[in-house]
C-alpha cells in the first residue's frame, strides 16, 4: 500500500483533532455518525464538516451510507496517527521507503534525527483474512470495539512484548524501540531473508543454530508459529535474527505440539530442497552391527525441559495481558491452523518476500520533517448546515 507521508505536511492540528475523534467514536461504532465525530472533536472554531471533506480527499477517512450514514478510519488515517505520534515522541523523523509488504503488514524505514534507519511495521491484521474477523466477530461479539484497529493493535503490542522480552533473554532479535497503536519500531535488521539466500558457507551451522533456537524457545515457554524461511534474516556472516511474532503461542497450547513440529519441519524441509542437506535415514556399521541413523535428529517436543510462565510473568510487565493473548489467539489460531508450512507449492508468506522488494520502492528516502503545521483557518462562518450539504455534494 501506498503511504504518501507527504500529505502529513499538510495536515492542521484540527485535521489530526478530527481524525482522533473518529478513532475514538471507533471504540464502539463500526462507522461514527458525523454529529458524534462534531462532539467528540469539539472544534473551537467549528468546522468539522469542512475537516471531514479534506481527511475524505486524502484518503484517511472512508465514508459509508450503506447502513446508516457515518465515517471510518482508513489503513492511512490509521497509520499516520500512529506515525504522528511516533514522531511527536522523538522517535523518528521520517518515513522512508517500504521494505517489506506482509499479508498482514507493511514495513518500512524511518530515519531518527541522527540519520540511524529503523524499521516500521503497521499491522494490518484482517487485510487477508478479513472474512475470519466477521466470523470470529460472532463469539466475540461482546465486544463493540473488535475491529481490525483492535487487532492490528493488539498484534503490534503483542509483537512488541515478545520482541522486548525475547531480547531480553538473549534471543537473536530485533531491538524493539517503541510501539503506537498498530505501529512497532524497531531496529533494522542488516541482511536477507533466509527465502532469499541461494548460496551459504555453512549450510549445516545456519540449520544448527536455528532449529536451536525453536528448541531454546521451547525451553523458554514458547512456540514461534510461523518460523519459516520468510521469517529468518541472515546477514553476509551468516548470523541469524528471527523476526515476525504476533502468532507467538505458549507450549501450553492445546496444539503446542503441532505447532512446534511445523515450525520444525519448515526448517528441515527447506534446507533439503535449498541447501540439499540430508535428513534421510541410513544405515552405518556401528561395532560390526548395522544401525539406522539419521544425520539430523528432529528435536523431541515432548522431552524439552520446557520453563513455561514466560507469557505471564514478563509479557504483563510490556502491558500485553493474558487476557489480550486470548484473544489475539482466537483469531490468529484460524489463520496458522489453515497455513501449510514452508514448501515451494506455498507458505503462509507466500508473495511477500521475493526479489521483487529490492525493486519496492514505494517512497525514495527523503529528508521529509514531520512537523507540525500552523492551525488552519477555519471556516466557521459557515453554518453547520451548510456545511454538511457541501460535504454531502
Ligand atoms: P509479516 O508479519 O507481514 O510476515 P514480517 O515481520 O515477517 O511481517 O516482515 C515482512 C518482511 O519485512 C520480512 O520478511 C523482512 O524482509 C522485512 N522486515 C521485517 N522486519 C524487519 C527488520 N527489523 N529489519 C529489516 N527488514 C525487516
Ligand atoms: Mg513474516
């Protein structure tokens, strides 16, 4: 998707005003009527039809009549939101160009005052399994706020909480910087992603060192979900960095098991076919007897030590709760639970990562400071009335 930042320089404080107030309307209106986006944006000036018209003209707002007439945020208005507030915290400066694009979101560098380039990603839980979200809104229907905001949030802070914790226990990860609404940053990793490696020195140590970490995460409490080749960066010394954990589960799951010898088997079946390692069976004359041997063990779920506790204890202190990994569980379970593995027929990532990213270039890098502008005028001779019939035009 396209995130022309650009329009952020022409966006007023009453413009942001506005597009907050229709978040906030969000919390329990899947389209917020305009009188209640009036009231919650307490314009001082008035001029909230006027404000609507423009967010409408750049795309940061969708306006629906089908069920009753209201407005909703778009992917856009969402983003920049989260990128607004990003920036107002000082923690980059501007939004460079798109270096990844997920099924369920978009990556992209932004550049601190420094210069040092980070990694943005916006969630965009529901842009491909948007159906999965109105059935799942059924049992999680008590909610009025369950929406892709809602999930594409929770992802995020649930990314971030791993992230944080997992570097924390010296896992190979992403340092993770800040997080706002559906908006992680974090470093950027320097290399490729492994889907992307034709060639290495020591096929037999990347495949050792990270089928070691599924096995140090599951002595940790937990299970990658989606640990496949999309999913491992490897750099030009061969360091691995594992990245994408929204899908994260406990060994406790009910499916821990099935999940943690998927993650497994990805591993093993790529670096057959990439890599030709062998995992077949032989036969070695071992004492004078024949023994069948494989050259690989596949690690045993059942016989890791595994320390569980981890989600509780430390994820809550991130202020990602229980309670949020029950629910984010419940959707994303549908999605990993249909998801194959690694193969070349297809994967859970398939078409997000292939060389044509080196061509993504959604945005060149620029100099673009994000600040604020000067409050606009408003327009508030005009009556609201007549506001709204030009806004209806
Ligand atoms: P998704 O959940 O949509 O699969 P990922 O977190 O896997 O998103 O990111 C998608 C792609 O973006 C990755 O395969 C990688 O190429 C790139 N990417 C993600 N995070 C980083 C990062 N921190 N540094 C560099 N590239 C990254
Ligand atoms: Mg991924």
């Amino acid at each position: 998707m396209k995130l022309d930042v650009d329009v952020l320089r022409y966006l007023s404080k009453d413009d942001f005003r506005v597009l907050t107030a229709v978040e906030m309307g969000m919390r329990n209106h899947e389209l917020v009527p305009s009188e209640l986006v009036v009231r919650i944006a307490s314009l001082k000036h008035g001029g909230t039809y006027k404000v609507l018209k423009n967010l409408l003209k750049y795309k940061l707002l969708h306006h629906d009549s089908s069920k009753y007439d209201g407005f909703r945020l778009t992917y856009l208005g969402y983003d920049f939101l989260a990128i607004k507030t990003l920036v107002n915290r000082g923690v980059f400066v501007a939004v460079g160009r798109q270096i990844g694009v997920g099924k369920e979101s978009d990556i992209f560098e932004v550049a601190k005052e420094d210069g040092t380039i980070l990694a943005m990603k916006l969630h965009r839980l529901g842009r491909t399994s948007f159906r999965a979200v109105k059935s799942k809104r059924d049992y999680l229907g008590h909610r009025n706020n369950y929406n892709w905001l809602y999930l594409s949030r929770l992802a995020a802070l649930k990314e971030f909480a791993f992230m944080k914790a997992l570097e924390e226990h010296g896992f190979p990860v992403p340092n993770a910087v800040d997080c706002n609404r559906h908006c992680v940053v974090m470093s950027l990793v320097q290399g490729y992603p492994l889907v992307q490696v034709k060639q290495l020195q020591n096929p037999d140590i990347v495949f050792e060192t990270i089928i070691g970490l599924v096995v140090h995460l599951a002595e940790h409490g937990l299970i990658h979900c989606d640990f496949n080749e999309f999913n491992i960066m490897i750099d030009d010394d061969e360091n691995v960095t594992m990245i994408d954990f929204p899908q994260m589960v406990s060994v406790s799951h009910r499916n821990a098991q099935m999940y943690f010898d998927r993650d497994v088997e990805c591993i093993f079946k790529f670096f057959s076919k990439r890599f030709n390692l062998s995992f077949q069976e032989h036969t070695d004359e071992i004492d004078g007897s024949e023994v069948d041997t494989e050259e690989y063990d596949r690690p045993c779920f059942s016989s890791i030590a595994k320390c569980t506790g981890f989600l509780d204890k430390e994820l809550s202190a991130s202020g990602f709760t229980r309670k949020d990994q029950d629910e984010i569980e419940k959707f994303i379970e549908e999605g990993i639970e249909k998801d194959t593995g690694s193969d070349d027929e297809g994967t859970a990532d398939e078409g997000r990562n292939s060389d044509e990213f080196d061509e993504t270039n959604i945005k060149e890098f620029d100099s673009l400071q994000l600040l604020e502008q000067p409050e606009r005028v408003n327009c508030d001779e005009k009556g609201k009335a007549e506001e709204r019939q030009q806004f209806c035009e």
